[in-house]
C-alpha cells in the first residue's frame, strides 16, 4: 500500500540502512560568509510526522530531531539568514522585538497537537553552540513526554552515551512504553487540582476534580502521554475540602494503561490509603516523618516554573508566592520570640526546606540572566521530568570536592 512507498521493516533495510548512516557528510551546498545555513527543521518535523501517520495512528512511535542549527527557513524559522541579525533574546521576547517567535510557536504548538492526537512523540536533541529554536518547538517534546537534550556538538561523551542509552537494552534498558494515559481518583474530600509534567490533558471531568483551584493542568483527572520510560516522574496536586473526622481514612487511586513496544496494552492501578491528621495540631507533623522536605521543595520548584511557563513576566509574583510559602511553613512550625531573630527553631524535618527555597530563587529555573530562552526553556523542562532526587540536585548546589592548594 501507500505506506510501503516509504516505510518498510527494519529486517528489510537494516543494511541499506546502516550505509546511508555511514555516508552522511555535512552540507554540500555552498553558503556566503555573512549567511547562516539553511535548516528547514520545522517543515523536516511536518513531513517526519506526516510519514508516521501512515504507519496507523496511536500504533506507538517517535520522531527523533538532531538540530545542528538555527531554523532559517521555512515554516518555524526563527531567525533569517542574515548574520547580521541576532538571535532573539530574553528581552526581545519580552519587548515583542523578536518578529519570528509567536509565529514559531503558533507552528509548533499546531504540530504538537497533531503528535498528541496520533499518538506519536516528538524527541529532540541539539547539538550547536549557538540556539536552534528549542524554547519554540519544546512544546512538541513536553507534550508528548519525548525527550529533550542540549549540548554544544553531537561528538561531546555525554550526548553519545545518553543517546546510547535511548536505545540500551538489558540492564540499562529505560523500558520505554507507548499510547500511555494516567488517570486519578480520590475519596471524597480530596480534589485533583493539576498535574505538572510531560503530558497532555484529555480534559475528562469527574468529581475527583476541583473546579476551584488549578495548578498545571487541571481541571482534568486523566492526561496522555504518548511514551513513557521508568525515570518519567509528574507532580500530582491535591486540595481537600470539607470538614473530616480524625481518625478517617482517604484514598488516592493512579490508573495508568499504556502499550509496550511488542503490541501489548497493559493496565496498572496503584491505589494510596491514608489517615487523616488531626487538624489544628502543626506538632502532630513534627517528627514523624510526615512531611518529605525534597518532595515538597521540587513540587514547588515544578509549580513556580509552570507559572513562568505560562507567563514569563511574573517572576516578581513567583518569587513573593516562594516566599509565602517559606513563611507560612515558618510560622506554623517554627517556634521564636518576637523581635529576636536568633530566637527561630525549626525541627529537623522542615530545617533543609527554605535553604532548598533560597537556592531555588537564585536558580536558572528562575533567574535568566545570562541565559539564552533555549536555555532556560532545557533547564526547565528537565526540572519538570526529574526524580526528586535528581531535582534537588538541580535546584541545591552539590560540592564534589574541594582542596587546600
């Protein structure tokens, strides 16, 4: 059929395959001196997907994009040609000075939307030393939990073992799934407010869902994610409402189904039972190992990059919304005497928490001086698909090693 023309098996091209690999070589044609080279990445993407499509949709699949450049032409360019043209920058985004970057998303976000729809997902690696248009077409990665990777070249140690591990198997095998959907449910008393992660929302209404509050993506139980693998973490936000007893119980339930690379779908319920705290009683939490001082710091980490994300001029109001957040856990479980500062107790379980929130402020995720928006837009998405182990590392400065030479 139609799909034959361009799509075969692997065991039928492996060879010719391999040699077209082999023979790459750098661009033949001939630029002038004061031009960039033509990359057509966003029609390459376009065309990518469309032969994909063929294939059936929701059947599993990926496109892999290698940027080695700037867009220059075609449909999602963003910069022309002309090197006497600069690449925009943090303020030309924030001065409407940059003439080709709401153009680019607009593209972008409509070529997201498609990968969502088939199914498929979009990965992208870059490897210039100069922007290729990440913080415009990230949309296609986060959307559809593709990967997103930047480095200065494609022969760095790092891009080549990461890119080995895309397709390890055995032990370093990411165990990587398709067409996968996560869905919530709670008891009563407890609403689903967002999700913060690489997903997409399927906009499902159901009573686990608050119509009052939204963080991330919400107003939504279930989302799709067009791949998974093993390490792919989200931040799930909840609100409680009502009066309940002490002593009851709640529930929280994650219905995750998803396709493994052989065909199969499968479907996994994971559901959380917990007592409800005594109300009132800020010292019921102080020493039981009640409140995960990592945990909280990357969930709040996650929200305040989904706030700039959505709005890039707010960082003021993010930062005083970390701030509130420091003293309001102060107040409640911190002990002082009025107008002496050196008087404040926290216990052990809250006492790392505003050093992580210091740090957080002073971070790349927040800070972008001396960030390019292909830089910011990396950091961020990766804060939002690490562990939470990973995540504090990205956010507290870690000393490796240090001597008195």
């Amino acid at each position: 059929g139609l799909i034959g023309r361009f799509l075969v098996p692997l065991s039928e091209c492996e060879l010719n395959l391999t040699s077209i690999i082999e023979e790459l070589t750098p661009d033949p044609w001939e630029k002038k001196y004061d031009e960039r080279p033509m990359h057509c990445t966003g029609s390459a993407l376009d065309v990518s997907l469309k032969m994909l499509q063929l294939s059936g949709l929701h059947s599993g699949g990926r496109v892999i994009l290698f940027a080695g450049g700037a867009i220059t032409k075609g449909p999602g360019l963003i910069v022309s040609r002309d090197l006497n043209e600069n690449i925009r920058s943090h303020n030309d985004i924030k001065t409407d000075q940059a003439p080709f970057y709401a153009a680019a998303c607009t593209f972008y976000e409509g070529l997201a939307e498609r990968f969502v729809s088939s199914g498929f997902a979009c990965d992208i690696f870059a490897g210039c030393l100069d922007q290729v248009g990440i913080a415009e077409m990230s949309c296609c990665c986060k959307r559809t939990g593709g990967f997103l990777m930047m480095v200065d070249t494609f022969k760095t140690p790092v891009f080549k073992s990461t890119y080995r591990r895309f397709f390890a198997q055995g032990e370093e095998d990411l165990n990587t799934v398709y067409n996968a959907t996560l869905e919530v449910q709670t008891s009563r008393g407890t609403k689903v407010v967002g999700i913060i992660g690489a997903c997409s929302s399927l906009q499902k209404a159901s009573a686990s869902v608050s119509e009052e509050v939204e963080v991330g993506q919400g107003r939504t139980c279930a989302w799709q994610m067009s791949t998974l693998t093993e390490r792919t973490t989200f931040g799930v936000y909840f609100d409680t409402c009502g009066v309940a007893q002490e002593g009851q119980e709640r529930y929280l339930q994650f219905i995750t189904s998803y396709q493994t690379p052989e065909g199969k779908h499968l479907l996994r319920v994971t559901t959380i039972a917990h007592r409800i705290s005594p109300g009132g009683e800020p010292q019921h939490h102080v020493g039981n190992n009640v409140f995960d001082q990592d945990a909280a710091a990357v969930l709040v980490a996650r929200q305040a990059v989904d706030m700039l994300e959505k709005n890039s001029n707010n960082v003021n109001e993010v930062m005083r919304s970390i701030d509130r957040t420091v003293i309001n856990l102060v107040r409640r479980f911190g002990t002082y005497q009025p107008d002496e500062p050196a008087s404040l107790r926290l216990e052990s379980d809250f006492t790392l928490f505003p050093i992580f929130m210091y740090h957080l402020r002073r971070s790349e995720f927040l800070q972008i001086f001396n960030s390019s928006p292909d830089e910011t837009t990396f950091f961020r998405a990766t804060l939002i698909r690490e562990s939470c182990s990973n995540g504090i590392i990205m956010i507290q400065p870690t000393l490796h090693s240090y001597s008195f030479h």
